[in-house]
C-alpha cells in the first residue's frame, strides 16, 4: 500500500497516471502521440510522460517551498474574486465569423465581426448588454490576393481590430476588450498579399469608424506614417507607394494594434487588451522557457542525457529535437502541469520569426516587386508590439488557456488583473472552460450554415426569374447577400431546432 501523504499524491509518477485517467482529453491525446512518435518511443510513452511529469511537479513544488534557487517553472494561484469585485465594469468581447453561399461553381465569401458589451450587474437588460455587428462582402474588396487560402483571415483579422478601435471610441467607461483568438498571429504566413486600395479601407472604416473625421484620420495618420517610416524600409520605391495610397496588410494590421495599445495605455483608468485562445497548438513556451531551463539544469548537474535515458533514444538532446520525437505542446504540457485555478508564469511570444523578404504586387499591377517585411517586427518603432503570454488552467476537463497581453502593459499587477477576469468569466461555462462573453460573441458572430443555405436558395430562384426576365442587377445580388449576413439581431438564437 502507498503510504504517499494524500497531498503529495500529485507529485508522484502514479499520482500522474491518475490524474491522466481522470482525464479522457489528455489521455486521447497521450494515445494519439504514441501512435505518431517513432516505434521506438511507443513502448512505454504514457510511464515515460508520467515520469517526466511527476519530475517536474516536484521541481515546481520545490520552488514554491523555497528550496529551489532556480524555477523550472513558475506557477501563482489565480486570486480570489468575486462578482462583487468587478460590479458595474465594461466588458467587450470581440469575435469573427465567416459564410460561404454556394452559387453554382462559385462560392462568394461574407465576414462579419460581432461584439459583444456587457455591464456586470445591471439588473435592466437594455442598459446590460449590447450588440453589434458589421459585414464585409470579400468581393467588394480590391487588394489582397484572392487567389491565397488565408486571404478571408487578413480581412478578418484587420475587422476585428478595427472593431476593437471601434469599441474603444465608443465606450468611455470601457474596462476590458477581449478578443477571441491571439491578440497577434503568427503574421509570417501573412506576408505577401497584394496591398489593399483606399478604397478598401473606405469600406472597411464605413462600417468601423465612429464618425466620417474619426475615419479619415486614422487613415491619413496611417498614410502619413508608412510614407515616413515604414514603406522606405519595406520598398525601393517608397514614394510610389504613397503616390498610390496603397495599404499594406501587414503594416496597417501593426498600425492598428499600436493605435489599440497606445490608446488603452492613454485611458485615465487604462483598458485591459486581451486575447485568449482555446485549444492552441503552439509549443513556443515549452521550447523556449520551461525545456529549455530543464535542460539547462541536468548539463549542470552533469545529467544531460537524461532524456536520452528515459525514452531509450540518443537524439534528445535539445528542448526542439524533444518537442518534435514526442509531439508535446504548450497546452498538453501545461494540462498536465498545472491545477485548475492556476496560471503559469508570461513569457514573451515569438511571433514574428516568419517576417522576411517577399515578392508583392501593387493593385492592377502585374509585375512583382520584392519587399522587406523584416522592418514590422518589435521593437520597431512604426512594427508590431511585442505580446506577452501566459497559461491559465481553468477545469479540469479542458486544456488551458493562452492568454495573451501587449508586452510593454504586462506588468504582474496588470497580469494578475487580467488573469482574474478571465477566470471569472471562464467558470460560468465550468464544461467548456472558456469566457463565456466570447461564447456568446462567437455564436452572434458565426454565419450558420442554415442561414446561408436558405439565402442559397432565394439567390438561385432571383437569379432564375431574372434571368427569364432579363433583369439581372448586380447591385440587387449584394444587397441580397449583405441582408443573409445581416438579417436581425441576435439571429443565431432563431437557429432551426436540431
């Protein structure tokens, strides 16, 4: 019988089994793993991550004790709050959603961004919450390349931060705005869409902007400082660009997220900007800060094989080779590392490694020009700001969450902050673990299939009778399409019963 104190039961290989047991999501996802690792690693993969687990659970539990001079990992306990505490604060929780209406061969594309405010506590549902949102048709659009399977994610993501500076704007008493999805992307992938026209700025700023001068002068502030400090690092020809008044995707997204950050900082009670994303995949803090001390510390202690050791192989020696033989990641390690209620220490991102050269064409040009994209990464005054991270482990039954902050605003106190909001927010869905503003900003957002089905339908027969009637008015197809992606509000609660 194992006489291990029930407290410490945690710390120990069988007390991660398990933990894992108790566990379905993260014991699937262990399984899945040994079926990918090489055959070598599939024996005894599941005793082996235990092993290595309960390893680092000690040296956690060590380091709160006091007995450790160097963390491996450092994990705080989220404070204790309470409704009362956040009674009558401002919430915006920020959401994208895409549509697809099939039309023949052709599948025409509709964005729209929902937000969703809320004041904690106010009992009158007219003054509790509100609704917005705001839709894109992608044909409308100009520049970016169409051609390109990430062009629908530049439109959205630049909406959703255009919504975000919306939000700003309109709400004085704001105290936090929450994005659905990473604050920044991994924005290398990104790099080498045809620029947006002014034109398409219009149409994005005529659905975002507070106010006609609002929208001309972000724009012309943008325009002032790509020809001043961002084209002439970007392109040989600067001046072209300007003459143009092109926008590039990737400049004006770190322009927009600069003007986010800069006027949340600006505010006399300062606005928290967050991202919180589910179910990621990025392995960026286990490779380079909790593996990375790990290793560190067995050289030290002259045990630098010891991975090498436990999974019978002698090509583990560094914290990617690790990562990539046995498949673990951010989340699954946290998963396993961390107790609901608890959030690990930040870190800051690496997010914009992907930034380089690239060829890009001008709007209605059809030679390709080769662009520096290097010049948008931080600290660059006119690029994009730094993000700092952490994990947030909500329920036991979901991965944790990734929560992510403008590094230069993420002070402990700031952190700890915005660590207790989302918590707050993410046990009023204990079975999902997410903030439940952002679910429900996700639904309104999201184009359901019923609703473009049935526009389908009456687009196909309009189109029909035009055409026996030869009358066919391009201009009668939008306004059909933007009513299937505005209908009314809060359509998504009249869904069809399943």
């Amino acid at each position: 019988m194992n006489d291990t104190p029930l407290s410490n039961r945690r710390l120990t290989e069988a007390g991660v089994q398990e933990d894992l047991q108790r566990q379905p999501h993260l014991f699937v996802r262990l399984a899945e793993n040994a079926l990918t690792v090489a055959e070598s690693l599939r024996g005894n993969y599941f005793k082996n991550t235990a092993s290595f687990i309960a390893a680092l659970r000690r040296a956690i539990a060590e380091t709160r004790a006091g007995r450790r001079s160097e963390p491996v990992l450092e994990v705080y306990p989220v404070p204790e709050t309470s409704w009362a505490d956040v009674q009558g604060e401002v919430v915006t929780f920020i959401d994208g959603g895409v549509g697809q209406v099939q039309l023949a061969s052709q599948v025409p594309i509709l964005l729209r961004v929902g937000s969703y405010r809320v004041r904690t506590g106010e009992r009158r549902l007219g003054e509790r919450e509100q609704f917005g949102y705001y839709p894109v048709i992608l044909g409308d659009l100009e520049g970016g390349s169409k051609e390109r399977k990430d062009f629908v994610d530049i439109v959205r993501i630049t909406a959703e931060l255009l919504a975000g500076l919306s939000a700003l704007e309109r709400t004085p008493d704001l105290r936090m705005l929450m994005f659905h999805g990473p604050l920044t992307y991994l924005v290398g992938s990104y790099a080498g869409h045809t620029p947006f026209t002014e034109r398409d700025i219009d149409l994005f700023l005529h659905q975002y902007a507070p106010d006609a001068p609002g929208a001309r002068r972000l724009k012309e502030m943008f325009l002032q400082q790509a020809h001043v400090d961002i084209y002439p690092g970007m392109t040989s020809r600067p001046d072209e660009w300007a003459r143009q008044r092109v926008f590039e995707p990737l400049a004006f997204m770190a322009f927009l997220l600069r003007q986010l950050r800069d006027a949340a900082r600006q505010r006399p009670q300062p606005v928290s900007i967050v991202g919180v994303v589910e179910r990621g995949a990025l392995r960026d803090f286990s490779e380079r800060v909790l593996l990375e001390r790990v290793f560190r510390g067995l050289r030290r202690k002259g045990n630098g094989d010891y991975f090498n050791q436990l999974y019978g192989r002698t090509d583990l020696s560094t914290p990617k080779a690790l990562l990539d033989r046995l498949g673990y990641t951010d989340a699954l390690l946290m998963a396993m590392l961390l107790a609901p209620g608890e959030y690990a220490e930040s870190w800051v991102i690496h997010k914009f490694e992907g930034l380089r050269r690239g060829a890009v064409a001008l709007p209605g040009q059809a030679g390709e020009e080769i662009v520096n994209f290097e010049v948008l990464k931080p600290p660059a005054p006119s690029g994009f700001p730094s993000i700092c991270g952490c994990y947030l482990h909500v329920s036991e039954i979901t991965d944790p969450l990734r929560i992510e902050v403008f590094d230069e605003l993420a002070t402990p106190a700031y952190l700890e902050e915005v660590v207790r909001r989302v918590y707050l927010y993410a046990r009023l869905l204990p079975g999902y673990g997410f903030p439940v503003g952002l679910d429900i900003a996700d639904k309104y957002a999201h184009i359901p299939a019923w609703l473009t089905d049935a526009y389908s339908k009456l687009i196909r027969y309009h189109l029909g009778v035009s055409l026996q009637q030869g009358e066919i008015s391009d201009a009668e197809m939008r306004r059909m399409l933007v009513q299937a992606i505005y209908m009314t509000h809060r359509d998504w609660l009249f869904r069809p019963e399943t």
